[in-house]
C-alpha cells in the first residue's frame, strides 16, 4: 500500500498502540496518553480507524490523510475570506495538496496535521468574528496538542478585541476539562524534555545557542514549502494590493516559530507545521496579485509571465520529485537532515519491523516463541505489538528488555524459560552482546549504509550462558 511506504515512525507505533489499548481497555486506556504528557483527542480518533482496517499503520495514516483534505478545504476558504479570489483560492489549495511540509505531514499518523486544522479553523473563526466556534476549535486543538497554546497571542494579532478574548477563554475552559482526570498534572512533567526553562534562556543567556539554530529553521521551510514559496512571502511585503493581509500572514508565521526556536531543545519541522498556514496563503495571495499584474498588459509584461510560469513549474517540480519519491523510493526522500534521522536512518525509522512481526507470526504458528525487544517503548517494542494487535498470539510473548543489549534481562530469561524458542529483535548498532552470525534470523537495513534491525534466535545462547 502506498500509504505505508515509509516505514512506521517512533511516535506513529506509539499512539497507534495507545488506541488498540483503548479498544481492548477503554476505561482503563481512554486517557493514558495524559502520562505522557499528551492530550487524547487524536488518540481517540485512531481508534474507529483500526477497527476498519487490518494493517494498523495504514488506519493510523488514513486518518491523517483525511485531516489533509479537509486542511486544503480550510485554506482555500481561508485565502477567499482575506480577499482572494478564485486564483488565490486555486494556489492555496493547491499549494496545501502538493507541497512537502503538507504532503509528508498529511501522510503521518502524528497529532500536528490535526492540530494545524484546528488552529486553522480558529483563525477562520476570529476573522469571521465566531466567537463560539473559536472557543470549539481552539479548544479542539489543545485536547490535541499542548502547543496550541502559541496561537493564542496569533489570534490577538488578528483581532484585538474583547470578543477574541472571551473566545480564547471559552477555548481554555474546554482544555480545561481534561482537569477532571487525576492524570491531568502529568500533561505538563515533560516540558522539560523539549523547552528549556525560560528563566534560564532570558535571564541567564541561554538564547545565544538556541538562536544559533535558525538558519537549520529557515532550511526546513525553503526545503519543504520550496525557495519559490519563501520568495513570494518575502516579497508580498512590498505589496501594494491587500497589503495589511498579507503583511500579518508574514509575521504571524515569525511570531509562531520565534518561541519554539528561542525555547526549543531540538525543533523537527512537525513542530514548525502550523506557520506554513501563514506561509502557504500568502504565497497564494501574492501570487494572484502578480498573476492579475501580468494579465492587465501582457505584451508589454512577457518577462513578468516567463518568469513566474518558472517559478510555479519550479514549485511543482520539487513537490512532484517528493511526491515521486514517497511513492516509489522512500530511502531517497529528499528530507532535511532532522527528519532524515527520525524517519529513515535511526532506531525511531521503522525498517523492518512489519517484515519482523509477519515472521515471528509465522513462528509461532508451530511453536510457542518469546520475544525480547531493544528498548521499553516507542519504535520498540510498540511496533511489534502495534502489528501484532488481535492476531492470534496464543503461542507469543513479546517484551522490551531495554537498550543497549549488553545481556538479556533475567526477568525476561524467567517469563520466556517455557516457550520452545527465544528470539532477540534489536538495532545492530545498539547490539553489544555478540552472538555467533549463524544465529542472525533477518537483517533489514536502512538507507545509506545505517545501522539495520537484527532478529536473533538466541535459544542455544541462552541455554549454554543461562
């Protein structure tokens, strides 16, 4: 399927597995994500999802496909009620189904596509003075992700008023809510994971090596919204036509990224989405407006028309050479270096472990097998029993036994001791305990020469040491 050629993602096997929990526990699971510092709501949709479909990591997707839909819908609506007309509607729509920020986050069962279409929909409603709807949407996207809080002083900028207030007060009440559940507190235990303490950034001088970051920043949006994108942003700042409009879609972006950048530990492009809402409906903007400028005298303007029939093929090169590559190359994506990381060549990319899950089922056809995974959660051992999720695994166990392997757990030697076969499943270069090569099951390596998943039968190794 081609929506699962990117193999599963850290995060993705993570809220995947918290829906299958709250399918087989709902009372118990419904607001788990809570100790984790996450809010549910995306969570909860996953769920009508995996009872739809039998490849989990596909049901996962599907919903995020979806919110994309209805996110190129938000934008052309968003486009016409700034003063767009038909062109300018065309182009952010447009530039929302195609383009690599859009594209790669629409196709990624992550909370922030989701979140993006809510603080959307909440900027829509406090142009459009909805106040009741700006209360539900920003609500929304806070029961989906805790940044959303950063839109806030946003929609001030848009309308500072007192019903835009009220409206954010009304969208604080429903996060709110959450407050009923005991786990309410453990929302906020892992803040420190990802920001630093902003006592120490402003008073003690920490924005000197986080503001050194920018530039890799700036690199994400010219990458992934393309330079021509970024170009039409800069220069719809001396636009004479909708000049207010385009000039607050400007900064509303810079005022989005400048506390993630200031604050942030280390900032992937995910988090960065919801400033290409900005971004992307200014470029539609302006371009419209040159398109508008060409059309009036267009024997005198043929330069003009050259040049931006290059800069819109250049637009839909690159995101056809993305979109190309998703489909038919995942391995040569042309990611920036920090989603390159994460998705393709470290332990949180997912290589291998459908392949490793269809083949320990398999196994466990003839024979009872116990299997010890690299690490305690995340790409493992959540992958696996992501996969493994209302399959017959009468003859299985599956357990994370920590990272890096330098022995196997005795707690999982005891619990796996009755099973006819034991089996090791871990990231070669987290792998310190050496085993015999005759030993190795499957290799499955990541692009570039990175470090491949291993799965060994560790059966004799554990009868001869143990």
């Amino acid at each position: 399927m081609l929506l699962t050629k990117l193999p599963v993602f850290a995060d993705e096997a993570i809220y995947i597995r918290w829906a299958q929990l709250i399918m087989d526990e709902p009372a118990r699971y419904a607001f788990f994500a809570l100790n984790d510092g996450k809010t549910p709501l995306f969570i909860w949709l996953l769920v009508p999802f995996q009872y739809l479909f039998t490849d989990p990591l596909l049901a996962g997707r599907l919903v995020s496909l979806l919110v994309g839909f209805l996110q190129i819908l938000a934008m052309g609506y968003l486009a016409k009620i700034l003063g767009g007309q038909k062109k300018a509607v065309f182009f952010s729509m447009l530039f929302t189904a195609i383009l690599p920020y859009w594209y790669l986050h629409h196709r990624l069962a992550l909370m922030d596509g989701l979140m993006t279409l809510f603080l959307t929909l909440a900027l829509i409603a406090v142009i459009k003075e909805k106040i009741f709807l700006l209360s539900l949407f920003l609500g929304l996207s806070l029961w989906t992700k805790l940044p959303a809080i950063l839109f806030v002083s946003i929609l001030f900028l848009w309308k500072p008023k007192l019903k835009t207030g009220v409206g954010i007060f009304g969208g604080l009440l429903i996060f709110l809510g959450l407050k009923l559940n005991p786990a309410f507190g453990q929302l906020f235990a892992r803040g420190g994971d990802f920001l630093y303490p902003i006592s120490e950034v402003v008073f003690h001088g920490l924005w000197r090596q986080t503001i050194i970051n920018f530039p890799n920043y700036f690199k994400y949006f010219l990458i992934y919204l393309t330079w021509p994108i970024i170009l039409f942003n800069i220069a719809s700042l001396f636009s004479q036509k909708n000049h207010k409009n385009l000039h607050l879609l400007f900064w509303s972006a810079i005022l989005f990224i400048l506390p993630i950048g200031i604050l942030g530990k280390m900032v992937y492009p995910r988090y960065l989405l919801p400033a290409a809402i900005f971004l992307t409906v200014n470029a539609g903007l302006y371009l419209e407006n040159l398109v508008n400028l060409a059309n009036k005298s267009l024997a005198k303007q043929t330069l003009r028309v050259v040049i931006l029939v290059l800069l819109l093929a250049n637009i839909i090169s690159l995101s056809g050479i993305f979109i190309f590559y998703s489909y038919f190359d995942v391995g040569s994506l042309p990611l920036v270096a920090a989603d390159k990381v994460q998705y393709l060549y470290e332990w949180s990319s997912g290589h291998g472990i459908k392949e490793s899950s269809d083949y320990i089922l398999e196994l466990a056809k003839k024979e009872k097998v116990a299997v010890g995974t690299e690490g305690y959660f995340g790409t493992l051992p959540d992958g696996v029993l992501m996969y493994l999720h209302r399959r017959d695994v009468t003859n299985l166990y599956v357990e994370g036994i920590g990272y890096p392997i330098k022995n196997i757990d005795p707690k999982f030697v005891a619990k796996a001791k009755n099973f006819d076969r034991q089996l090791l499943l871990v990231n070669s270069h987290r792998m310190e305990l050496v085993l015999d090569q005759k030993y190795l099951l499957k290799n499955y390596c990541r692009p570039d020469n990175k470090p491949c998943l291993q799965l060994w039968d560790i059966t004799d190794y554990l009868q001869t040491n143990l």
